[in-house]
C-alpha cells in the first residue's frame, strides 16, 4: 500500500512539497520538479524560501515560523494567491493548501505544501477586471450622453415620439405630452384605430379625422419616410387648435434590422397664422390701393376722355387732322382705362362680395378672352352661388394665377375651367391643351407663382395638384373645404394675437 501511495502522490496534478519544521524542503514530486524547473536533488533540503522571489523571502519565513508553531488544515483559496519563482527567474501566480505532515506515531512532523499554477487563472483576472473597468467606463460615459439626449429632449420645443417595431410607445419628450396629453401613460402597443380620436388628429381642412393607416408613426412601422406632414390637432386646452408639421423616419439597429420608428411634430400654429394675417394684409393693401386708383386716377382718366369728346365736337370741321389726333388720343385714354380697371381687379377682386364666386369667375374668364385672346369654356355645375369669402377667394386667386401662366408659357388659345362640389368642399379644376411641361423640374425652380398659389391652398386647408407632361397640356386640381365665416384671412391677425398670447403664457 505504502508503494501505490508514492505513485498516487508522484502521479498528482498538483506540486507535492514536504517542508520539515525548520523550513527545508524533504520531499516533492514530478510536478514540483515541472513547475519550478528544479531537479529533485538540487531542491531537496534547501529552505522552503528558494521557490520564491528574493524580495519575499524574509517575509515569508516570518509567516512560515508563525504558523509551525500553530499547525492548522488551510485549503486551496483560503489565502490569496501568492508569487512563486522558477529556476529561471520568472514569476508566477501559485495557490497553495497546508496541512501538516503526521508521523507515524501521530506527532506532527512538518508540512505537506500542495500548490497549483493559477498563472492563467491570474491573467484572466486581470482581464476580466480591465474589460469591468472599460465596461465601467463606457456605462458612465453612456449615461453622461443620456443625460446630455435626455436634456436636450426635454428642451427641444418640438414634440418628439419613439416607439418600438410594434408601436409600444419607448419615449415621448415634455413638447410631445403638451401636444398630445393623450399619450401620457401608454404601455400597450397603440392601436391606430382609436388614435386619431384620442389625441384629435385631423387632415387640413380641419373636419375630417385623420385616416389610421396614414398617421405618421403607422406609416414609419411599415419603413416609410414622412416629410412635412401637415396635421391639425384639435386639443381641449386650444380651442383655436393646433396646427402642426410632422416629420418620421423608421428607426434601424447596429446590424441595419428595423427597430422602430421616431417622430418629430413641430407647433406650426404661430407661423401658419402669421403667413394667413401676412396674406391677409396683402389683400387689404390691394384693397386699398385699388380703391385708390378707382376712385382718383380712373375718375381722372373719364373726366379727360370726356374732356377731348368736348374738345373734338367744339373744333371746326377744317382741322380734320387734329380731330384724328385727338380720337386717337382719345382711344389710347380708354385703353389706359380699361387697364386701370384690370389692375384694381386683380389687387382686389370686389367682384366676389359684389355678385359672388359664379359670376365673378365668368368675368375673369371673359376678361383673359377679351384681352389675351384665351378662349375658356367655364361650367359651375350644381355648386353654391354664395360661398364662403375665404374659400371662394382661394379659388379665384389660384384660378387668376392658372390661366396667366397659361397665357404666359402653354403655347394655346383654348382652356377649360371647372368649380363642382366635392366631398362637402370645391373642386377647382383648370385645364388646357398647351406645350406642357416637367412639374419636377419646375417645383425644383421655386417659381414664385406656383409658391403663392400652394401657399394660399395650403393656409386654405385645401390640397393642389398639378398634372402635366411636355406635349400633353396642364390641367391644375384644387380641392378646399368650405371654410366658416370666422375663418377667413381678414381675422387671421386677430387669430394670432390670440394664439401668440396663449403660448406665452404657456
């Protein structure tokens, strides 16, 4: 038995040293030998304190004495790793249990020193502790940017809303809650259907609820891109409501897979009122200045034509050719006139109060035929006679910018220009079998007129479409909503103060 003990020690994973009272080393085994590159003979009965780096060795034969005199059992990881040295000079990380050695007649004879390389053990610690340092570092440095994001979410003054892939509302910053308190407290995923009522959204022309399957965040989960969306929202703390503009892009991970999806609404009410009293005023500079020139320069203009129809009656028959001069004179004079008179329309359309949008609009129609030589067959079908000012202004203003650029770039002498009902609003649809033209190219320009004519629309809360190709004509659709009296453009300044009031005390 004693023999098969020998070779279980001499056989052991681990380095078998024999250490006697006095701190020399008796007795180790082929591992001892492996781990410190020692042969057997040259290590035993050499101290104890070879195996370790010079620098230790007075402190560890202190502890060595220390604990001969009080043996105990100490198991692997009892104590903390300690330093252990080669035969050639390299150091390394050994674990070590005690116990001491009994004699045969049961006395204590020493220790029995049992170590274990834990070099790799060491290594990984040492790496697991600079990745729990970078990791340490990284959260503080992500939570400092949170902190930054998270400060500037909530000082942003446009609303911003982050869901996940099935619409499970993730974020909604302080400006998002003011515009839509609706949202406060949502945990479930949003169901489309009823979100356009709860947070009372609607499309421009202020009356329809805003379609499920169209709303900003139902279109970003499906992938889409949403640019300048214009939504109004009726809230029960505006009663004037809110106009708002809404951005979206669909929101993807590290790996590129699709994450969810983030909206920005940006308050647009200021700007939209502010651009309606800025139209407004245009109109009543128009207003005025048309007055001015009917009542002063084309007063004038009559009483001089009137003047020379004297003129030329008093004069004898033998001053013939003065009397052709003064006719023609005359003529030029009833022309500048009748230019005038163009003029005030166009600044100031009093037709439409006068005699309303049908009469009106077959005036204009007969004026571009009489002087531009543009034939255009008009129809109103079974629309209104009295209308709205509002609407009925947005459609002749867009109608009058239409057909001088028909004049103007189609290449034709034939138009058609149709007002039908539509959907409880008016449709305004100008047609003609010109030149044609790029719409793309055109919007990439930023004409002026095309800018004011989408403009108007858009303040209008109605929607305007432009359908053309080179050779194929133009034909310009114009859909409004019958607008209440209150709503139109002459009250839009006093609508802004209102609102401007609201949001500074805000």
């Amino acid at each position: 038995m004693e023999v098969d003990f020998e070779s279980i020690v001499e056989a052991a994973p681990d380095a078998v040293l024999i250490v006697s009272d006095e701190g020399r080393i008796v007795r180790i085994n082929a591992e001892a030998e492996r781990m410190f590159g020692y042969p057997r003979q040259e290590l035993l009965g050499q101290p104890l304190e070879i195996l370790l780096p010079a620098r230790l060795r007075d402190t560890h034969a202190k502890c060595r004495e220390k604990y001969t005199s009080s043996p105990c059992t100490r198991p692997m990881g009892a104590m903390r790793d300690m330093l252990a040295r080669r035969r050639d000079g390299r150091e390394f990380f050994v674990d070590v249990s005690l116990s001491p050695a009994v004699c045969g007649r049961g006395t204590a004879g020493g220790v029995i020193a049992i170590a274990r390389d834990v070099s790799d053990r060491q290594r990984m610690n040492q790496e697991l502790r600079q990745v729990t340092a970078t990791l340490e570092q990284r959260v503080a440095e992500l939570g400092r940017q949170t902190s930054i994001l998270e400060s500037i979410l909530n000082s942003m003054g446009e609303g911003v809303i982050v869901c996940d892939r099935t619409g499970k509302l993730l974020l909604v910053n302080p400006a998002g809650l003011r515009l839509h308190p609706a949202l406060r407290g949502k945990e479930n995923p949003l169901e489309w259907a009823s979100v356009a009522q709860e947070c009372g959204l609607f499309l421009p022309d202020t009356l329809t609820p805003y379609p499920a399957d169209e709303l900003p965040l139902s279109r970003v989960l499906r992938g889409e891109a949403v640019d300048g969306l214009e939504i109004f929202v009726r809230a029960p703390h505006v009663p004037e409501g809110i106009w708002t503009t809404v951005t979206a892009r669909p929101l993807r991970d590290a790996n590129g897979s699709f994450a969810g999806g983030v909206v920005v609404i940006r308050n647009t009410t200021a700007l939209k009122f502010a651009q309606g009293a800025l139209l407004a005023g245009q109109e009543a500079e128009g207003k005025r200045i048309a007055r001015e020139l009917h009542d002063s320069v084309s007063q004038d203009l009559c009483s001089l034509i009137l003047d020379m129809a004297e003129l030329q009656e008093e004069l004898p028959g033998s001053l013939g050719n003065v009397c052709e001069r003064i006719n023609s004179q005359k003529e030029k004079l009833m022309e500048l006139s009748e230019e005038v008179y163009s003029v005030c329309r166009q600044l100031h359309p009093s037709v439409l109060e006068r005699i309303g949008l049908h009469q009106a609009m077959e005036q204009l129609c007969g004026e571009f035929t009489r002087r531009k030589g543009l034939h255009i067959r008009f129809s109103h079908g079974d629309t209104k006679a009295s209308l709205p000012v509002a609407s009925a202004l947005c459609l002749y203003r867009v109608a009058q910018e239409a057909l001088r650029n028909i004049v103007r770039h189609a290449q034709t002498r034939n138009a058609m220009v149709l007002i039908s009902a539509d959907r409880g609003g008016l449709h305004l649809s100008i047609e003609d079998d010109g030149v044609g033209f790029d719409p793309r190219a055109v919007a990439a320009k930023a004409r002026l007129g095309l800018v004011s004519m989408q403009e108007r629309v858009r303040l209008a809360g109605g929607s305007l479409s432009i359908h053309s190709e080179p050779g194929n004509g133009t034909r310009v659709d114009l859909r409004v909503p019958l607008l209440d009296e209150t709503l139109r453009p002459e009250s839009y300044d006093t609508r802004l103060a209102a609102v401007a009031a609201f949001m500074a005390a805000s």
